[in-house]
C-alpha cells in the first residue's frame, strides 16, 4: 500500500495482483486494451471432461482507492464527548446497509473507522451477506468479444460460488465476543438483527469505563445477561434501555438500525 495526496483529501492506494482466464475463442487481446499494463502471459489451454474450459490467463494489476483513516474505534478513548456523535453515525450507516439487504455480521470496534475528518465508517465486509443479484450485461455498452466471455462458463461458475457464499444462511465467523446467539446456531438463518446485536454491545463498550480487558469482558457478559450498573441506568436511563433491547437473546425483540438511530437522536 502506498499513500497518495489528492487536493485537500489524503487517500491510501493498494495495488491487487489478478488472474483473468479466458474461453479459449475469446479475443482476449481486446479485453486486455480494456486494461492499461495488463501484461498477458504465455497461453495455455486446460481441457475438462473433454470440453475446454479456459485458457490465455492474463495478469493485471487493479489499484483501489480508499480514503485514509486516522484510527479505528478500538483507540478512542472511553467516555469521549464524541461517542454519541459516533454512536448515531454507525447506527446511520448500518440502517443504510439493512435498507439495501446487506447484513454485516462482523461489527465490531476494529472494524469500524475514524476518518480524518471524525466520521466513523463501517469497514471490512469480508463475512457480510449480501442480497442475491441479478447479473446482466444488457445495459453495459461493451463489445461482443467482452459479452461473450462475461457470459462464458468460467465466470458463471465464479459468480454461483459468490452467491453461495453470501446467501443469508452462511454462517459468520466473526469475533465471537460480539456475536449474536443465534450465530452460534447453525440450524438458524441470520436477520440484521445480528448486527443490532453486536451494535449494543460495542455502543454499551463505549459508553463505560473499564480499565483492564476482563474488565470488559465482565461487563459484557453482564449487559447480555440483561444485567448493568445501576449507577449507569440512573445516569443514561434511555441508553440504559436501548442498550438492553439492542441485546435481547430473541431477534424479533431487538429494535431496527432506524430505530436506534432515531432513539439516539432523541436522547
């Protein structure tokens, strides 16, 4: 990864080596001009119960964006005066993710991001479900040759094991601390809720102070035991209560990402 300036914005680059495979009556010369330094490499051809299922692999190189963040929520300290400003902005950006179908399954402090400017950004889907798309090329302006191999057995195959992937019942592997019951269920199929869940539990970390990592964790395992500081529901009743649904061992009782946000804008 390298950092590059961009007028008044700061942004961080990585570079992603690919393997593309061809069928093998596809100009892939063509599709390569798609490419700057797309560097294509010696031809080759597999053959698969007798049919052919691929051959001219090229090697090109994709360069990916992303704004550079200044820490993640793991560094701000406890009882910082922006943590309800950080806690309606998650909730905002996870209501947004549920509205579009994808449930995250992996929201934890780590995984969410600081930017320079004091946004905190929901990061690392490598474990979320996503709603099965509809694949089309009808509305890309591309030529035949390019259509042809974006409709070709190859790629096929590639996007049924994406969809098998990311279908809602996949089970997530995330940090366990955070998980929701239902996770730890392989007979269940997952809702968003999982992540209203693991929210209650990082907004809950949040708010109080702790010391030591046990001590977290005590605290932890007392909120999802329906059980927290009386000082602390005296001082935040409304938080108190919203963090409790937000961590009730039943899914249907837990409240909506809109609804977190709306009651954090309340309060």
């Amino acid at each position: 990864m390298s950092n590059a300036t961009a007028a008044d914005s700061e942004y961080i680059v990585k570079c992603l080596d690919a393997w593309c495979e061809f069928p093998v009556d596809t100009d892939y010369e063509a599709f390569c001009g798609f490419y700057e330094n797309g560097d294509i490499i010696q031809a080759r051809i597999r053959h698969t119960q007798g049919k052919t299922a691929y051959t001219k692999p090229i090697r090109l190189h994709f360069y990916m964006l992303f704004e550079l963040c200044n820490c993640t929520l793991e560094e701000v300290p406890k009882g910082n005066e922006c943590n309800l400003i950080y806690m309606k902005q998650i909730a905002k950006g996870l209501a947004s993710l549920h509205a579009k179908g994808i449930i995250h399954r992996d929201i934890k402090p780590s995984n969410i991001l600081i930017s320079l400017d004091g946004i905190a950004k929901i990061s690392d889907f490598g474990l979320a479900s996503v709603p099965k798309l509809q694949h089309t090329t009808k509305s890309l302006s591309c030529s035949p040759e390019i259509n042809k191999f974006l409709n070709s057995e190859v790629v096929q195959a590639s996007r049924a094991f994406s969809e098998s992937y990311t279908q809602d019942d996949a089970i997530s592997d995330g940090c366990p601390i955070y998980l929701a019951p239902e996770q730890f269920d392989k007979s269940m199929k997952l809702s968003e809720k999982v992540d209203i869940y693991s929210m209650g539990i990082v907004f809950y970390s949040m708010a109080v102070n702790y010391e030591t990592c046990h001590e977290k964790s005590l605290l932890i395992k007392c909120l999802k035991e329906q059980n927290i500081d009386n000082e602390f529901i005296l001082s935040f009743p409304t938080l108190s209560k919203l963090f409790l649904s937000m961590v009730d061992p039943l899914p249907h009782n837990r409240p909506s990402a809109a609804e977190v946000l709306r009651i954090l804008e309340s309060s």
